[in-house]
C-alpha cells in the first residue's frame, strides 16, 4: 500500500492538462470499491451524496461525520482520496487550518476548501486569508488543496471575480483550482489560460464533453453528488414500478449492479 505522502504525490500527479484525470465521488465504501474496480484513478467524496445516505441535504452534515466518512472511503480502497470538506467548517482561519489538519489524520490525499459559508460568499480577503490557512495546514499534512470559487453556483456567475479569487487562491498556495458551475468552453479556457494550477471542471448538463474539456487545457473533471443521485433515480423508477404496476421490469438492470458487486467486494 503506497505511503500517504506517495499517495499525495501520486494524485497530484495524475492532473495533466490536456489529460484530465476523471474523478468519481462514491457516497459510500462499496460504491467506492465498485469505481476503484472500474479503474479510476483516484476517487472524491460528494457532501451532497453522502448526506443523501443520512436522509439529509447537502450543508447538513457536521466536520465529524464528513471525516469519519472520508476515512471510511480512504479504508475502502488504495487509491487516492480527496474530500469535499464544504467550507472546512469554519468561518475563522484557525478554524480552517483545524479541519483540514483532522483530514491529514484521515489518511486523505487531498481536500477542498469552499468561498462560500453556507449562507453568504466570503469576501475576496477573507477567503484568500482561508485558502492560505487551509494550505499551510495542507503542506503540513502532505495534503493536495482544492481551492473552489463558488460563484456560480451560488448567483453570482461573474467570470471576472471568478478568475481574480482563483488567483488569488494560487497565490495564497492552493494545489489545484475550481469554479464549479461553469459550462460555457470559452469561460472554461479562460479560466485556464489565466491560472498555473490545474482546473477542475464539474460535469454537469450543458458542460462540453470530456475531450473538448481536455483539449482546453482542463487537469480534472468530477461528477460531485451526480452519481449518487443517478442512483437513488433508478431506486425511485424501481419503487414505483413495483408500487404502481406490481410488475418487476426493474430487475433487468440488477445484473450488471450484482456482477459488479461480486466483482470489486471479493
């Protein structure tokens, strides 16, 4: 089993422009086992999919569940994990630099860090003196940073101050840079053109497909709580089917689910 700082390394490595590592976010550890089966690379939490697995919505969940998660993720297979640790839960620097510390200690390969509180975007200051928190923490912890500008996603979609934040970010030593939300290619390019840090991109409806995105440039494409909600789609088509019809056409698709679950859990 590669060491935790190989495994940092490793997933840092893994994001080349123009060859983007794709980035799955299990919600759980056999989702987790059935994508590292598959042969992804390297794998992301989702908050939103895993509140989904606590009966709650994304923003729910507390910095000791979403690492006692992560963990479970990490212990689920060898590869390298990233969380999505939302605004590292806290407002404060300190605070900051407290949680992505506890995610070292998970045994992560990476985490992320939003400029968005759950009620308001920080401002540009505040969030760049959160970004340099969370990286020195990060560098301590042999941890690849995220930093996410959440505009976007969060009414605000102004591609200027998009850019300056992602900046900014870098400056304040952020490894790895993303505006989640853009979809339009030439927003996409100038991000990239105007940043020395890999980009993310979310993949999303209206967003060009993988190999537009790598041919601007783009480091990593992730899929954030898609997967998880792809799943419970095909549970509520099943229920229904069962309660509406009493037919049972769902079980044409248990194959491939049960196949490769027998496969990836040994």
């Amino acid at each position: 089993m590669p060491t935790l700082t190989g495994k940092s390394r490793h997933f840092l490595d893994l994001h080349r422009p123009g060859q983007p590592l794709l980035l799955p976010n299990p919600w759980d550890a056999g989702a987790a086992k059935i994508l590292a089966s598959l042969g992804f690379g390297a794998l992301a939490t989702t908050s939103s999919g895993f509140a989904a697995t606590l009966g709650r919505n994304d923003g729910s969940v507390t910095r000791e569940e979403a690492l006692g998660h992560a963990a479970a993720i990490v212990a689920a297979t060898d590869l390298p994990v990233s969380a999505d640790l939302e605004n590292c839960f806290a407002d404060t620097p300190d605070g900051v630099a407290a949680t992505v510390r506890l995610a070292a200690q998970a045994g992560l390969a990476g985490c992320s860090i939003e400029d968005y509180s759950g009620t308001r975007l920080y401002d540009r200051a505040e969030a760049v003196d959160r970004v340099a928190a969370a990286a020195a923490a990060a560098r301590d912890g042999n941890l690849v940073l995220t930093a996410r500008a959440e505009n976007y996603l969060h009414g605000n979609p102004d591609l200027a101050d998009t850019i300056a934040r992602l900046r900014a970010f870098q400056e304040a030593g952020a490894d790895v840079l993303f505006a989640p939300g853009l979809t339009q290619i030439d927003d996409i390019r100038a991000v990239v053109s105007e940043v020395d840090r890999p980009v993310n991109v979310l993949a999303k409806p209206g967003v060009p497909p993988v190999a537009e995105l790598a041919a601007a440039g783009v480091s990593r494409i992730s899929v954030g709580g898609a997967f998880a909600f792809a799943a419970l789609g095909a549970l509520v088509d099943a229920a229904t089917e069962f309660r509406d019809k009493g037919t049972y056409g769902y079980y044409a698709n248990t194959a491939a689910g049960r196949g490769a679950a027998r496969a990836a859990f040994g």
